[in-house]
C-alpha cells in the first residue's frame, strides 16, 4: 500500500461508488473517546492518528482495511484493533509501554456497477 500523499482515495480506489466510514477510539479512561465518519464529500484519510497524546506513531491504515475488502468484494465489515503504537517520549526515544487505545470501525461500500465485472 503506498503512502504517496499525493496520490488520492479515488485514484487507488477507483471501483468505489459510495463509502462510509466510522471510526471510534475508546482508550483507557484518560484518553478521551473520539469518533470521526468519512463518506464521499470526504473520502477516508489513509492513516487515522492514534488519538492517545503519548502515542506518538500510533495510527490505523484506513485503506490498508478498505482495500482487502475491496479484494474481497466485501460491502460490510465492522471490527477492533489495538492501536500497534507505543507510549513514550515525542520521538519514543524512550518507551513507557504498549499503547492501550483501541479502535472500532464500521466500513460500508458500495461498488460501481460498471466496474470490472
Ligand atoms: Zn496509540
């Protein structure tokens, strides 16, 4: 999956028709829950920062997920996962530990008809 930032959510994908997306992250009580939604007035950003202020590098790959599905033809998928980042210093020079904060997402896509079929 490349990271150009150049390069544009409909260039990489461009069989999707309609999109919605809703990621929530819900930490331990002192980071404090927040929940972002994209759609097709504004496309899903790649990578969803860790929202965890210590975390300097955590991060979910939005279209890491949205392009197994669209692999797979998938319309749906709901699911959590660990932020993969580390507490510690701005640069993680120094690491506390294993970031707790954890995201939930619900995708929904729907694929253009004319589209490789
Ligand atoms: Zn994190």
């Amino acid at each position: 999956m490349t990271s150009d930032p150049r390069v544009s959510f409909k260039q990489v994908f461009p069989q999707i028709e309609d999109i919605k997306v809703e990621v929530e992250q819900i930490g331990p009580p002192t980071y404090s829950p927040t929940r972002k939604e994209w759609n097709t007035r504004c496309w899903p950003e790649q990578l969803v920062k860790c929202h965890n202020r210590v975390c300097p590098k955590g991060f979910l790959n939005l279209w890491e997920i949205i392009g197994r599905m669209v692999d797979q033809r998938q319309t749906e998928r709901q699911d959590e996962t660990m932020c993969p980042g580390y507490e510690g210093s701005p640069k993680l020079r120094r690491v506390y530990g294993k970031c707790l904060n954890m995201f939930t997402y619900k995708i929904r896509i729907k694929y253009r008809q004319d589209f490789g079929s």
